[in-house]
C-alpha cells in the first residue's frame, strides 16, 4: 500500500485563500452551505483567525467550488476580489514597507503564512523581474484555478501598492487556455500566452523601486517583529500540538484522558497542560476538534449508525455525542448526513 505524504493531509496552511473562495461563491449567489460538509471543517471555522487545512481539505473544496460554477474563470474571479490585507499579518506588512520590491520580498519570504497552495519564486528575465507559480503536488483538477488566483490577486495587490496604472509586462501560463480565456486579458490588461514551460507573471523592474504611500518604518519593524515571533512560537506550538493529536488518533475510541497520553510522551500530566496552554490551546479543544473531524468523515459511511460513530470517536453515550456534536457545529450529525445523502459532489 502507497504511503501518504505527511504534507498533503496535514492541517497547516493558513484558511485564507479558502475564505476569500467562499466570499466569492456567496457573491455569486451560490449556496456554500455544503461546501465542506464531511472534511472535518465547516464554515464557522473559518472565522477563526487559527483555522488551517490540509492540501487535501483545501483541494476537495477547490473541486466543489468549481463544480458549482462550471464554466465561469472562478479562479480569476477569486484572486481579483482579493485585497493585500486578505492575507493577515503578512499583507499588512508588506502595506508597511517602503517599497514595491520590498513588499514583494516580503511576500515571497512569508508565503507560507498566506494560506497559498502553491510556491512561488522570483528571478531576473531580459524583460525584468517574473514571479513563478508551481504546485506543491500534481494535480491537475485545480491546477489551472491555483494559478488564476495567484496572478489575479496579484494584480490587485500590485494596483493597491502602485494605482490603477500598474499591470504585469505578460502572463505566461503552463496549461493550454481554458474555454474562458478571454477573461484573462480582462484581467491581466497584457499578453497572456498559454502553453508555455512555467507560469510566470513578469513585470517590469521599474515597479520594483516605486515608494509604497503607506509606508511606516515602526510599523513595519513592529509587524516583522511580531511575525518572527508568532512563527518561532508557532514552530514549538505545532510540534506538541502534533504529538498530542498523533497519541490521540491512536486510539480515539478509547483515549481521551490527559494523564494517558502525558503519560506516552513521557512528561507528567502538569507539563503536558502548561505547554499545551503556552501554544494557545487546551487538551480538551485538540480532542474535541479530533472527534468532530472523525465525526465528520464517519457519517459519509451510510454503513455507520450514529451509535456506531459515537463510540468511533469515544463516546459510550450518543445522546452525549450528539450534544456535543451539535455544540462543535451547530446542527446534529442526521442533519449532516441528510446532506450527504445527495451524494456530493456530483
């Protein structure tokens, strides 16, 4: 049996890009309310400024966006409604610095703290500086919307930095053009070529020296600061956090006592919280967003009773999972599966 890779189903990439997915879709009159049902988050996580999926999460939800808007550039239409400050901390960093080029550094340094599923590069071109898109895994399904959300929310970070003038030398792309091509030169205002060996947004380099009006040297200094701190932080607070919830899956059914799992990572049971309460969280909110997650997935199993999830997931009594469930999401686990019956996707 194929091993999976650890990054692809691990729950570390900032929710912004799929926030800004979900605006769109409601801008669009679509209904969103089943977008996520049985990844093991919901909309109402979204609002939680530490909410991250996993590049497995994100992509199911890509796929179901897309599905809802057949034929429409969604990726385009995603990325343009996109201001700098719709990536947190970052964007408001990179509003601070004194340049273009600055920010942009700034932006491809931190790139991982902006909830992007692709990695992004810069380098010198005869005709001035590109900026290149790959995908951290193939996949074809969304590749093409990745990259039209990138570029285009691009373009309106780089007309907030330098005003309505700004737009990019040429777009190349490394897919063949989608039915709706002709909304890229709408949007990209440039020569878009498809078909070529990279995907690359090219500007000139004069853009790069341009004074950002916003700029504030001690508010800028403040918020790399904080972010180096926050990230340091981060770093220790994923690692016990990731060694709590592996001991927890272990055994979901069964383990849900502190002491236990304190216990297997050979610390005492007072360590455990202390550092648990340092990284932000409790040990009760890490199982409780475990069995929620399990929760989720199990009921897309017609084959499970709710009982049968209930004690999936450690519960003896599912009148208490139910209670609980309904405190995790808001509605109850039939509910739910009411939803998954329709057989999404389509």
């Amino acid at each position: 049996m194929k091993s999976i890779d650890t990054r692809y189903v691990t729950a570390n990439i900032p929710a912004f890009l799929i926030r800004s997915l979900v605006a769109t879709l409601n801008d669009l009159e679509c209904d969103t309310s089943r977008l996520m049902v049985g990844l093991g988050v919901t909309i109402t996580d979204l609002a939680d400024p530490g909410c991250r999926i996993s590049f497995r999460q994100g992509r199911e939800i890509v796929l179901r966006a897309l599905s809802m808007t057949k034929g429409r550039a969604l990726g385009l239409e995603t990325g343009i409604r996109e201001k700098i400050t719709s990536v947190g901390l970052v964007g408001y960093a990179m509003l601070t610095a004194a340049t273009i080029g600055d920010a942009v550094n700034i932006g491809l340094a931190l790139q991982k703290d902006t909830g992007s599923m692709l990695e992004f590069d810069k380098k010198d071109v005869a005709e001035g500086v590109a900026y290149t898109a790959a995908s951290r895994f193939h996949d074809p399904d969304i590749y093409a919307f990745l990259i039209e959300e990138a570029f285009a929310s691009f373009m309106g970070i780089g007309r907030e930095l330098a005003g309505e003038a700004f737009r990019p030398l040429r777009i190349d792309l490394a897919y063949p053009p989608p039915p709706y091509a002709a909304e890229y030169a709408r949007i990209f205002c440039c020569d878009v070529r498809f078909g070529q060996l990279e995907n690359a947004f090219i500007c000139d380099a004069r853009w790069y020296e341009m004074p950002i009006a916003s700029a504030d040297p001690f508010s800028h200094r403040q918020l790399l600061e904080f972010l180096a701190y926050t990230r340091t932080r981060n770093r220790e607070a994923v690692e016990i956090i990731e060694q709590v919830e592996r001991a927890l899956r272990q055994n979901l059914a069964g383990r849900n006592n502190i002491g236990d799992v304190a216990k297997e990572l050979g610390m005492s049971e007072r360590s455990l919280r202390r550092r648990l309460a340092e990284s932000g969280v409790s040990f009760q909110t890490l199982l409780d967003g475990l069995r929620k997650g399990r929760a989720l997935e199990l009921l897309a199993n017609p084959m499970m009773s709710i009982e049968q999830i209930a004690h999936a997931v450690g519960f003896t009594d599912p009148h208490n999972f139910r209670r609980a469930f309904r405190r995790w999401t808001g509605t109850t686990p039939g509910a739910i599966r009411a939803d998954l019956v329709t057989d999404w996707p389509k």
